[in-house]
C-alpha cells in the first residue's frame, strides 16, 4: 500500500513539472509572437518615414 502512495506522489511531481514547462513554454512563444509583431511594426514605420523624405529602400 505504502509503494502505490509513492507512486501517486511521483506521478503528481512529474504532471506538474510538465504543467511548469508548458506554462513557460507558453510565455516564451507569447514574448516571441509580441517581439516579432513589434519588429514588423518597426519595419512599416521606417519605410513610411523613409518615404516621407524621399528616401527609397
């Protein structure tokens, strides 16, 4: 009985270190999907001043 109460605790640790990873997965794509999103919005804003003072690309 003792060993089937070990294992229920090992198996709990396990599901939540693989919680922990997804939840930091999870944030680490938000941060990359937020910082690819404000480098295109960089790229456009730079291309419309170098149009406003006649500067080509």
């Amino acid at each position: 009985m003792f060993h089937y109460t070990l294992d229920l605790e090992k198996q709990h640790d396990r599901e939540e270190i693989r919680r922990r990873i997804e939840a930091h997965a999870a944030v680490i794509r938000a941060a990359i999907l937020f910082k690819s999103v404000g480098s295109a919005g960089d790229r456009d804003k730079e291309s419309s001043d170098h149009k406003k003072c006649g500067v080509h690309i």
